[in-house]
C-alpha cells in the first residue's frame, strides 16, 4: 500500500464544482481508498492505496467525482516520494518568505523538451519550470502576479506552499 497526496482542481473556490469534504472521504473511501483525510476545503486529500500509476488512480477519481457530482474536475494523484520531491526542489527557498505566496503549479506530467513554448516568459525572474512544477514566487500577492502557463490550459492544479508543506507533514 502506497500513501498519496490527491489534488483536485478548482474545488469549492467559488459557487461552482462545490463538493463537501465529508462526500469526498466517502467517495475516495468507496474507491478502495483508506486512512482518507481531506485537508482544508479546496480538494486537497491524504488516502493510502495500492501501489499503481498515480495517474490511474487520478483517471478513477475523476470518473467517480463526475459520476457523483455531475462536472469535471482535472485530478493529480501524487505519491508520498513525488510530494516531497516537489517541496525539495523549491527553487526560490531563499527568497520566498511568505508561503501564501510561492505557488507550485502542478502538470499532469512534465512537458516534452522540444515543447517551443516557455511556460515562465510572462515571469522569468519569480517562475521556474523544474519537471513537472512550474514554481511561482509572487513577492507582491498572487492576484499580482503575471500568469504562467501555457496556452492549452495545461496546469492541472496550483496549491500555495504552505499547502503543499502541510501535506508533506501529513503524509
């Protein structure tokens, strides 16, 4: 059994794809999940599962939330070792002093290096593309910040630092 971190887009941020912590324990816990805890209300959660492809179970937890909730929403499954590889390799430790603010966009997986976009040129001195993450430093808030990306909506998920700091330490 392996434990995972779940992070689901876009969940419970506004009016729309609204989803109760305790429906989504019950739903995980239905997929043959255990030891599930969500943390916060914005579709984050700790499950242990079979040793698979995170991404399969990121496919099987979308289904079931589609299923049970009637909309979409993009998931990434990250094990336990890929969580703590992500805070590892944060790039702006040195200078990012407030952890609402360092952001950590999450791919589904790490873009092809003959990809000619540059997902950081909008920020090139506060954004780093280090595998799969593409780091953001917004040293004045978030809302001011330029946004990252790429154009084809790429980006799974965004999570602060401190919210991917506490999921490290409950994993």
């Amino acid at each position: 059994m392996t434990r995972y971190a779940v992070l689901l887009r876009g969940i419970n941020v506004g009016k729309a794809k609204r989803i109760a912590m305790a429906d989504l324990r019950t739903l995980l816990d239905g997929l043959g999940f255990t030891d599930v805890r969500t943390v916060l209300n914005s579709g984050n959660a700790i499950v242990t599962g079979p040793a698979d492809d995170p991404t399969a179970h990121a496919r099987r937890i979308e289904a079931a939330i589609a299923g049970h909730a009637g909309f979409e929403v993009r998931t990434v499954v990250l094990t336990a070792a890929e969580l703590r590889a992500i805070v590892d390799a944060h790039p702006f430790a040195e200078i990012a002093d407030d952890g609402s603010r360092m952001m950590a966009h999450v791919l589904g997986e790490a873009p092809d290096p003959a990809d000619a976009h540059d997902p950081t040129a909008a920020d090139p001195e506060h954004a780093r593309l280090v595998g799969r993450v593409l780091y953001q430093w917004c040293p004045d808030g978030v809302l001011a910040a330029p946004a990252v990306g790429w154009p084809d909506g790429r980006l799974v998920t965004t999570r602060n630092w401190n919210t991917l700091t506490k999921l490290v330490s409950l994993l």
